[in-house]
C-alpha cells in the first residue's frame, strides 16, 4: 500500500519499539499512517480537513482552522477551544504532523497550555526549516533532548527527517 505522506517507516518503528501498545497517542494531522497506529495504540487525531476525519479507528477532534494572534505568535492553527475540550489527560506520545505546512505548525508554540510536555514528542518534516524551529524552540523551552532521523523517501527522491524529542527521565 502506497502511504503517501505517511510518517516515515522510521517513525513507526521507533514508536512500536518505545511506546508500550495499547498507551494514548495524540497526532496533530491525521493520514494514511493513522491507521497503523489506531492498530495498536489509543489514538486520539486533531484535523481540520473533514476528507481526513475518520480514516482509522481512533477517536477523531474536528478542530478548523482559524487566524490566531498569541504571544507573539501569528498565523493559522487548529481551533484550539476544541482541542482543550477533547484531549486525553495523558499521553506517552505527541506527535506534530499537521496542519500542513502550506498552513503552518506554529501554533503549537503559541498553544503549549493545551498539550501535555511529560511525554516523548515527534516532529516530523524537520528538514524544512519551519519544522526544524518547532523542535529546537519546544526542545530549548521544555528541556527536552533531540534525537535525529533521516530516511530517504522515495517518492521525492530527497530525505525526510524527524526528531524525537525526549524527557529527561
């Protein structure tokens, strides 16, 4: 099966070697990889594309996507009134994978109240700039250490990258 812009395999492995099955996950952005995780893990999918509501067996948080002007911050983001109503209160695994980059991730600097930061989290796409200052920004402000991937993706014919950033356990 052709995943598209799944995360990369990479990522899946590591996921299934370090986050213990059946344990919550929260995604922003949902995609053909959701539902290999809804496989073995409660996954909880924050979209605002209604095409991509609903693609695997997780629970789904419809979040739009409105203008946000916060802390300093600007730009476009998921409605984050719905995300604080929705979300589990805990979870081993963030993962940032959405809206996608035609819309920017920067709200998740501006709305770091909504989310949980005692877990592991996942930014995918860090080889574009943009993504790149999510992870070094949450990894400076939370304290949490980086650890690189790169993997080749065939389908652009250019390397995918994503950084895993962890608690100091």
């Amino acid at each position: 099966m052709n995943l598209g812009w799944a995360l990369p395999e990479k990522a899946f492995q590591w996921i299934e070697e370090n986050i213990p099955f059946e344990s919550n996950i929260v995604e922003l952005g949902s995609g053909h990889g959701s539902s290999r995780l809804s496989q073995n893990y409660q996954l909880w999918s924050i979209e605002h594309d209604e095409e991509w509501l609903n693609v695997s067996m997780g629970t789904y948080i419809h979040a739009e996507i409105i203008p946000f002007s916060k802390n300093g911050i600007e730009g476009h983001w998921y409605d984050a009134e719905k995300i604080k109503k929705a979300l589990p209160t805990s979870y081993a695994l963030l993962i940032i994978d959405g809206p996608p980059s035609t819309i920017g991730r920067n709200g998740v600097l501006a709305f770091q109240e909504i989310f949980n930061w005692d877990c592991y989290i996942l930014v995918d796409d860090t080889h574009r700039p943009q993504d790149r200052i999510i992870a070094d920004e949450l990894s400076t402000q939370k304290s949490l250490n980086q650890i690189h991937f790169t993997e080749y993706f065939e389908q652009t014919d250019t390397n995918r990258e994503f950084i895993i950033l962890s608690p100091n356990r």
